[in-house]
C-alpha cells in the first residue's frame, strides 16, 4: 500500500493494518531498519511499580527454587508470574 511520508517525516498507519493488529491511539510499535526495508512491530508495555519490583525479585527467586519448572514460551511464562504475584 502506498503511502505519502508529510514534511515533518510522518507516515500514516492504515486503518486496516491498526485493525489487524488490534491498535489504537496510545499504543507502542518497535521500528527496526534493514538492509531495504524497514520494519514495524506491535509491542506490549508494562508498566511496574517500585513495590511491583521488589515482589516480583522475590517470586523469581521463588521460581528459581522450583526445580525442572520450564515454560514453552516467554508469553506463559510472564502469566505465571503474575499468577504468581497476586
């Protein structure tokens, strides 16, 4: 899809591609640059705070004591530590 680059360098998203990836105003994308191409990637911020921190040091400690625990991919587990932290 073509797209127009404005003078103050800004690129419009189209709205099908936001749809697509469930985005909306307020969200983060991770933009890489290649060898030609450049690439935009829909990324997940969470936000922690202080207290947040220290339990979660104290829960991954506790993960590190469970032997033979292995999770098939970060997504599981990031929600067993917050299973955990609840």
């Amino acid at each position: 899809m073509l797209r127009k680059i404005t003078r103050n360098g800004q690129l419009s998203i189209p709205k099908t591609f936001l749809n697509h990836f469930h985005l909306q105003a307020g969200d983060y994308v991770d933009i890489e640059c290649g060898a030609s191409a450049i690439l935009i990637k829909p990324v997940t911020i969470e936000e922690f705070s202080p207290g947040d921190y220290e339990k979660l040091a104290a829960k991954l400690e506790q993960v590190e004591e469970e032997k033979g625990r292995s999770f098939p991919d970060s997504k599981s587990a990031r929600e067993h530590l917050k299973k955990m932290m609840k």
